[in-house]
C-alpha cells in the first residue's frame, strides 16, 4: 500500500504513468464511470477547501464510487479532542482512500502512519500540497508537451505558498529548468528551498519585479498572498496588492507563455486577463479532477 504525501513520492516514471492515465480518462471518460463501483472515499478536511474537497468529491463521483467526509474540524470529532491517529484509524473501518487536509504540518504523515487505507495529503499547513503540484505538472505537460527546458516564474507568497513549495520540488527532478521568484523582500521563498537548489546546482533568480521577469518566461505560476497564516492583519493588507497581473502587464510576455494559478484568485489577477489565450488556470482547475481520478485508480490498485 502507498501514501501520497509530497510529490517526490512517486518517481518521474510513476508521474508520467499517471498522466498518461489521466490523460486517457480525459479523452475516454466513459471507460472509467464505473472503475470504482462500490469504493468508498474519506475527505477529512480540518481546514477550509472548495477547490480541493470538491475536485476530490468529482473525481471520486466520476469513477462511479461515493464520498463521505468532513469539511470542518468543527464537526468532526476533532472537536472532542480525538487525536488525527485515532480518526484514521476508525475512517480506515468505513473508507477505501482517505483525503486529508490540515492546518499542521505533517498531521496527514501521522495519520498515514496509522491508516490501513491509502491516505492522500491535500495540503498541510504551508509544507506541501501534492495534488495540486500533480495539477500543475500535468497542465504543463499538456499544454507545453513537455516538463524540461523552460523558465518558470512564480509570483506573490512564495513563503507561505505551500503550492510553490510542492511545484518547485517537483521541478527540479526535470532537466533545464530556470526558476525566477518574484516576491516583495517579507515573502520570499524559505531558505531551505534555495538551499535544495545551491545544493542541486539549479539556476534561480530572486526579483521582486513582476515587470522585468516578464519577457523572460515560459510560464508564469501566480499566487494569492496566503491571508490565513498571517500573524499580523496589517503586513497582509499592506502586501496583498503588491502584484497584480494586468493587459498591459502581459504586452511584455511571449506570446505562448502559460499562466497558471491553483486558484482561488483574490485580486492578483485582473478578471480581463481570463480572456487572454493564455490564461490557463480555469483549464488547470480541469486537469486537476483528471488527475485526481487517475491517482484514487493508481493508489488502490496498489493498495490491492
Ligand atoms: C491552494 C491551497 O489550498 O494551498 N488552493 C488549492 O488547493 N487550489 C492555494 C491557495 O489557497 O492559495
């Protein structure tokens, strides 16, 4: 049986596997409507989710199989004080997969530790959220054909963005690949991070402006600043507006540059830009049920 906790979990060829899988659910979706007859899924979400739980709720729903869950800590036992190991294991009695999201960093590993079902980690406070980066790896590799040989830039919250966090480890697996961070000085990406690229000899670059990347990219990953673990209300109303990305922002992009974002968007990208052709985020928020699909199929035949 195997767990999804960060995306290094898989090797590049379990990754290119799994889109090939999801890629012919897209194509083929009537093959798969009944592929999960009679499963069940546990969505355990301790902390709030639309995208996520519901991608996670279509996925399931579209193999044929039933989701039953929590979208709250609140009503969960949690509230009693019932411990995350506790929780897996009763879940574990009632569910085939399990999809968790908490605010503490490391509780899905915990729970994972405990489980007798798969467990997925849907986001863990600002560590990693490897569905999203399986999401986003396989929207690049659909619509640039491939995951080598481009500059990526990544803009807004890269300290908190725990989106950023999972992407940029994902990437580095994958050859020619140049990184530009674009973030205000207060939100710049961890140390640990540029220290995993001095380490791995991979060329980045820290900008704070959006303006000067621009004509350099191949793919631009926008990002909200992350309000939520804030300490302070003051430092987010003064940072939440420092990108946002306009028309006449993007006169200075190519002209097949990708624009990403693992949504929800606040107002770092201008509602005029969803026309622009390339605007990919609401096709990524697509891809993300596809591949969510071919993950559930991938981890319970393992888990077989
Ligand atoms: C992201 C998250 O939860 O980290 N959302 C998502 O799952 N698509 C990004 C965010 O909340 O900013």
């Amino acid at each position: 049986m195997r767990h999804l906790m960060s995306p290094l979990d898989f090797s590049t060829k379990e990754l290119d596997d799994l889109f090939d899988l999801a890629t012919d659910i897209k194509n083929n979706p009537e093959k798969y409507a009944h592929a999960c007859d009679g499963k069940i899924m546990a969505t355990c979400f301790y902390e709030p989710s639309t995208r996520t739980r519901l991608s996670f709720e279509s996925a399931m729903t579209r193999l044929g199989g039933n989701v039953i869950g929590f979208s709250d800590a609140n009503s969960s036992s949690a509230a009693k004080g019932e411990s995350v190991s506790d929780t897996i294991r009763v879940i574990s009695c009632y569910a085939d997969i399990c999809a968790m999201r908490h605010p503490k960093e490391g509780a899905p590993m915990v729970a994972a530790t405990k489980s007798l079902i798969p467990v997925i980690n849907a986001g863990d406070g600002g560590h990693q959220h490897p569905t999203q980066t399986l999401t986003d790896l396989m929207t690049i590799r659909s619509m640039k054909g491939s995951l080598s040989g481009f500059t990526i830039g990544l803009c807004g919250d890269l300290k908190f963005g725990r989106t950023v966090h999972s992407l940029i480890n994902a990437l580095v697996r994958y050859e020619n690949i140049h990184f530009i961070f674009i973030s205000p000085e207060e939100l710049k990406v961890p140390d640990y991070i540029t220290e995993m690229l001095d380490e791995k000899n991979i060329s980045y670059e820290e900008v704070i402006s959006l303006d000067e990347a621009m004509p350099k990219l191949d793919l631009l990953y926008m990002t909200r600043v992350q309000k939520e673990r804030f300490f302070n209300e003051e430092d987010y109303i003064r940072l939440k507006g420092f990108y946002i990305l306009t028309k006449e922002k993007l006169e200075f992009a190519k002209p097949d540059m990708l624009i990403l974002h693992p949504l929800p968007r606040v107002n770092e990208i201008s509602v005029e830009v969803d026309n622009d052709e390339r605007a990919a985020y609401f096709e990524q928020a697509q891809y993300g049920v596809y591949v969510r699909m071919a993950l559930i199929l991938t981890l319970l035949k393992w888990a077989k």
